[in-house]
C-alpha cells in the first residue's frame, strides 16, 4: 500500500484539493492515484468502482490483481486460514470468478496472483481452461481434501504451464506418489522461477520422484515444515544452481538438505521458532555462502539459543551487508531469566564478525501499552540491544 504520509505531502495533493470531485473523476491518471492508494482495501476499492466508470476500472485493476478463492485466507501465503473452511463454497466461488471473467474478458490480464484449493476437482479444472495472460503466481491449497487426483494434478499442471508464471505454491499438499508432484513441473516454461512448499506429504516410498527432462531452474525457495526424506525426494527433480533467495527453518539448515546453499545465495532468511536438537551438526555449509548480502533470521524467544548457534558458527562473510533479527513473542520468555537471555543474545549479536559497512536490525513486535508487564518487557529489550547499538551500525526497529 502507498505511504499516506507521503501521498498527503506530494504536490498533486495540493492540486486535488482545488479541484472539483467531478473534474477529478474524469482524469483516469488521478482515479489510478486514488485506487493505488486504496490498496489492500477491498472493501473500498468495491465503494470507488460504484463510482464512476473511470474510477471502476482503476478499481478493478487493484481488485482482481490478488484473487484468493478461499475463505479466510489472510494472504495468498498465508498457511493457516482464519475461519472455518468450507470446500463446496470455494467451488462455488470458483465458478462465479469464472463466469465474471467470461461475461468481462478485459479483467483478465488484471490477474496476477492466484490462490485456490486443489481439493475440489471441477474448480480446478475449471481455472485450467481459462487463459490468464500476465498470471504471475499461482498457490494451491489442499484445503479439507485428501489427496490431489489424477484429474486435479492434470488440471494443476495446465496452469502452472501458462507462459506469464513465475512463481507456485503447494500449501499442505498430499500426494500418492512423489512422481505425481514431478509431473506438475514436467512442461513448465523457462519463467518458471521460484518455488513455495509448505507441509509436503507423500503416502508412498518418498524417494519414487521422477526426473524430468528439463529441470526447472529455481532462484528463489521458500519451505515450510517438511519431513526430510519427502523434501528431498521432492527437490531433487529442480536445478539450484543459480539458486539467489532461500527462506527456511533452522532444522533444514542443519540437515543434508543444505547442499543446496552455494555461491550464488544472496538471500537466507532462517526461521527458528522451534528450538533444534543439541546434537545438530555444526553449520558449515554456510562457509560456501561466500555471495550472501542478507541475513535475516526470525526467531521465537524461547528458541534464542539456537540463534546464539548459528552466529557463533556464521564464518567470514565479505559481502555481508544486513543482518536482520526478529523476534517474536518476548512475552513469553520465563520471567526470572528473561534479561539475562535477551543479554546473551545482544552479546552474540555484537560479537558477530561482520564487515565493517554490514548493519543490523533488530525488528521487535510493538507492545500494547494497555498491558503493564508487556511494556516492561519492551522496555528491556531496548535497553539490552541499546548497548551493542552504539558501537556499530545497528538499529532497533518496532514493527
């Protein structure tokens, strides 16, 4: 969404102002200015296209840009829905989108991120005949089903073929056969470049994948929670060698998966909300990180330790530029070693070898002031963090 502050302080908000609302909405350029403001507002974005005809389709582009057929979903990402889920519904939301697309061809090429469960057959096979011209990203979701069918996995596959995608991503999926997975990518284009799993189940022996002819080039990965075997089998029909962007948990890192990490990694982000084994083994693969530019690592308090692991072992990284740390929920840190553990982590965060021109961030959840104890909480950690601040490029940010 557009910055408010910065769309109040612009010269053309001194111009709107002296102008007639009439005026204004006969100028497209100035209704394109209002909806890009209103983004992430489908509430008003729907009011702004009852409008007028100009200010409707500067609407539409905004409103059809992220389709997600799916109720309660926060995000095209988001693995966890909000409210309860109802498969007949998303079919049925399926089937009134296409019909809106079919009675309004020129929404089409507005579509650039899609989001719609796998579980339900006809709607998949329904999306799969519609020719989405600059469809960029594409998510499916299990949703309440079992496992992808024969017909769902065709019809998937038609989509993920479409020239204009870039991105796929598989939410909790279930297959009999890790070869049915192989087959969503065997005619997939060269834009084909980056990939999202999340919670990947196979029923069968989880090393049956299939290579196929052409093995997509993958620059960006993002995984969730897997079982390691699966994973594995999973990503072995994808070339990583140019690999740029990688986000995944600490656990991933400390496996045989992090053959994966090599030169041409600009961009790690670890998750480390669940606390690792003590006999993990030690993270040398990051040494051949010899491209890395940032690092950001978003970790659970309880979990602190773990990150004291992986920049104790974090080697000489010459082209290091931002090591950005979030941590989440300092709430729930045992009180009686709360400080002395955000501390230590300030201490292992300073004592870090960095390049000189590297920066750190230090991204905190802002804290109700309604709550006393959460205030304090706040209050310590800024102070803890405060005192490694001032002897390097380091911020603390409130998020």
């Amino acid at each position: 969404m557009a910055n408010r502050s910065s769309i109040l302080l612009s010269p053309s908000h001194h111009i709107l102002q002296s102008m007639n609302a009439a005026v204004v909405l006969q100028i497209q350029e100035l209704c394109d200015y209002i909806a890009h403001f209103l983004d992430g507002s489908c509430t008003d974005l729907k009011s702004c296209a009852l409008v007028s005809p100009r200010l409707s389709s500067a609407a539409q582009r905004w409103l059809f840009r992220d389709v997600t057929l799916l109720r309660g979903c926060a995000s095209i990402d988001s693995p966890y829905p909000h409210h309860q889920r109802n498969s007949d519904g998303e079919a049925a939301a399926c089937r009134r989108f296409c019909s809106v697309l079919a009675a309004s061809p020129h929404l089409l090429p507005f579509v650039r991120r899609l989001r719609v469960t796998f579980s339900h057959e006809a709607a998949v096979k329904q999306l799969s005949v519609v020719k989405f011209p600059n469809l960029a990203e594409v998510v499916f979701d299990r949703g309440l089903g079992a496992c992808a069918t024969q017909a769902s996995l065709t019809a998937m596959a038609d989509i993920i073929r479409l020239p204009s995608i870039r991105r796929v991503g598989l939410l909790q999926p279930t297959f009999q056969k890790l070869r049915d997975f192989s087959r969503l990518f065997a005619a997939c284009t060269p834009h084909f470049e980056s990939l999202y799993i999340h919670s990947l189940e196979v029923h069968s022996h989880p090393r049956d994948a299939v290579l196929i002819p052409a093995r997509p080039v993958i620059t960006q990965l993002h995984l969730g929670s897997h079982r390691g075997d699966v994973l594995q089998g999973a990503l072995s029909i994808f070339d990583f060698s140019k690999l740029e962007e990688l986000r995944c948990n600490i656990e991933f890192l400390c496996s045989h998966d992090a053959e994966l990490l090599g030169p041409s990694l600009t961009r790690l982000k670890i998750n480390s909300s669940s606390a690792v084994s003590p006999y993990c083994p030690p993270l040398l693969a990051l040494k051949r990180l010899s491209g890395l530019k940032t690092l950001e690592i978003q970790v659970m308090c309880r979990a602190v330790a773990d990150i004291d692991m992986v920049l104790a072992r974090l080697p000489q990284l010459t082209r290091l530029e931002l090591v950005t740390l979030e941590i989440l929920h300092p709430e729930l840190l045992d009180p009686r070693t709360r400080l002395l553990k955000l501390r230590h982590l300030g201490t292992a965060v300073a004592g870090t070898t960095l390049p000189p021109r590297a920066r750190i961030q230090i991204l905190l959840p802002v804290l109700t002031c309604h709550n006393p104890l959460r205030v304090e909480i706040q209050q310590q950690i800024l102070a803890t963090f405060a005192v490694f601040a001032t002897n390097r490029q380091a911020e603390v940010i409130l998020i």
